[in-house]
C-alpha cells in the first residue's frame, strides 16, 4: 500500500531508544550499510557509517564493518538515534505522486519503474532524498527494497529494485554475464558510423579539484564494452541504440565522447559544439533514455519497454531527416 507522509507529524527531532531486530531470511545477503539505511530513514548518511565505525551498531553482539553481508536470524543492535522525520518531507511527497503512476512491473520478488529524470537513485552528497528512499515511504511494509542496477540522475527509464536479497543475487549474476539486454536510446551530435558497431575502451573514475567526480578512458580503468546501432538519422545529429555489456558508471556517456559524439543535453561531457547544439534545438535536458529491458528471471520471460519521454520525442521532431 502506498502511503503519503503525514503533515501532521512534523516533529524535528525524534530520539529513538536501543532496538534490536532480527534479519529475516528476505533481508539475508545484504550488506549492514544498506540495510541500516532502509531501517533508519531520516538519520544522515554520516551519522550511520559513524556509529558503525564506533560499534554503536552490534552484530550478533560484536562490531561490525559497513560491507558485513547479514544472514538470517542475525540480531543487530540499533543504538539511539535523533532522526529528522520531516526530512525532505515535502520533496519525498512529489516523487511519491511521480513514481505511483510510474510503476511497469509489480511482483512479489521484483519492481520495475520508468524513473523520471532528475531523481537520483539514492540520497546523498547535497541530495535530501533518492528513488529508493521515496520507495521505502511508498511501501512501508516492505522490509526489503534495494536497487538492483543504476541510472545516472538525469537519465530516463527502466529501472529494477529486488524485493528479496535472493532476487537482488541472481540479477547480479544475470548483470555480470550479459544475461540482462538493457537497451539505451541517445541522440548524439553528428553523423554516427553504421560501422561503428562497439567500443572497447576501459574506464576510471576520477575527481577534479572542485570536487566533481568523472569518468576518463584510460588504459588502467577497468573493461567497458558498449554495442552500438543506428536509429535514425537526423540533420546535425544522429539517434542511435546502445546495449552496454558492463555496468561501468557513465558508460555510455563516456563512450559516446570518446568516439568523437557527445550525448546532446550531457553537461559532463560535451563539448562548445554539442552544447551549442543542444541550446539550438532548444534540448531540455540529457538526451539518454533508457528504453527496454529483457531478461528471464525464474523460468519467466520479461520483456519491459519505456517509450521515449515527450520532451525528447518533441526535440526530434524539431529536427530534419538527414543522410
């Protein structure tokens, strides 16, 4: 059942007292960070990871890191904790009314939604709260909702989020040998190759003085295998397709500009002509969308589609059919 904030309960601060719960076997295999998280909504992120690194938390009685993986019938110790409950109250209450009419696949062990752009997937670094947050107000009840994937903020389209840590394992398996055909719609500035079928170039994160953190190809980054295929040819740009192999963050994005083609709209990484570009067909925002999932999870085949958004669908139109 989803659920709507209460604007009656706007008390600050809430101290709580020592609880200790007891991992279910839905929750077993996930990391004590991630499921702290979900249970205490509304604490800070830092405050968290403190009172693991102070043994506030107790696993089964002793100290526990962040990555300790939890089994069933585990008893952690939640220590008192002044948790905002207005925390992004009013921020949480939009997205809540987005993503209810946004669910595609609604199942015991799964949930797919078409995540609009501009949430990101979780809260954190300046953002009071992500799509998974919003989830755990939606669904209450559940005691388990984790992301099994990630889309960038500005990045439309399907997303998973397992019910179950036994879920959340076999679509990771499924992520790591290609078993999962995620399908990526980009418009790119320029005349994309027909032959240009995959790039295979590594990736690393880095961060620039400021604090921004990017992603560069370079030799000593890790693999990163993006397939490729022309859409539609259009004056000045091109739509194309694109199925990444790996899961590297940015990837695609990376991809497209190291190939000479920024994704028009992409802040990161464009260049003085794909922005000029951009601003010219009036392009609100980063024009990557992502359009179809395809996978088989217990015996059953999923076949999900996400059409392109109508903001995106309207820059098209602007455009001229070229060669």
């Amino acid at each position: 059942m989803i659920q709507l904030p209460d604007k009656k309960d706007q008390n600050p601060l809430e101290t709580t007292p020592v609880r200790f719960l007891s991992v279910s076997g839905a929750e077993s295999g996930q990391r004590l960070d991630n499921y702290l998280m979900r249970v205490l909504q509304g604490v800070p992120k830092a405050r968290v990871y403190r009172a693991i690194r102070k043994g506030e938390v107790r696993v089964n009685k002793g100290r526990a890191k962040p990555e300790t993986k939890l089994a069933t019938d585990d008893t952690i110790r939640i220590p008192p904790f002044a948790e905002s409950r207005k925390s992004g109250g009013s921020t949480s209450s939009k997205w809540i009314h987005t993503l209810s009419r946004r669910v595609v696949l609604d199942e015991r062990d799964l949930l797919v939604l078409d995540k609009p752009p501009g949430l990101a997937v979780h809260g954190g670094s300046g953002i009071d709260v992500g799509l998974i947050e919003t989830l755990r107000l939606m669904y209450p009840d559940e005691r388990y909702l984790e992301l099994v994937h990630r889309l960038d903020r500005d990045t439309s389209g399907l997303i998973m989020i397992a019910r179950r840590a036994a879920t959340l394992r076999t679509l990771h398996g499924l992520l790591r040998k290609d078993g999962v055909d995620k399908r990526y719609q980009c418009l790119i500035a320029g005349r994309w190759p027909a032959s240009l079928t995959h790039i295979d170039a590594p990736l690393e994160k880095y961060s620039l003085p400021s604090g921004e953190r990017l992603v560069k190809v370079t030799a000593s980054g890790k693999g990163a295998r993006t397939e490729f295929r022309v859409l539609r040819r259009l004056q000045g740009a091109t739509l194309i397709e694109a199925k990444p192999i790996t899961g590297r963050t940015h990837q695609i994005r990376v991809h497209c500009r190291h190939a000479g083609f920024p994704i028009l709209g992409d802040e990161k990484y464009s260049t003085p002509a794909t922005e000029a570009l951009a601003d010219t067909i009036e392009l609100p925002r980063l024009f990557l969308h992502a359009a179809s999932l395809r996978f088989q999870l217990d015996g059953e085949e999923l076949s999900l589609e996400s059409p392109l958004p109508d903001e995106l669908t309207a820059v098209l139109n602007k455009l001229p059919s070229g060669k």
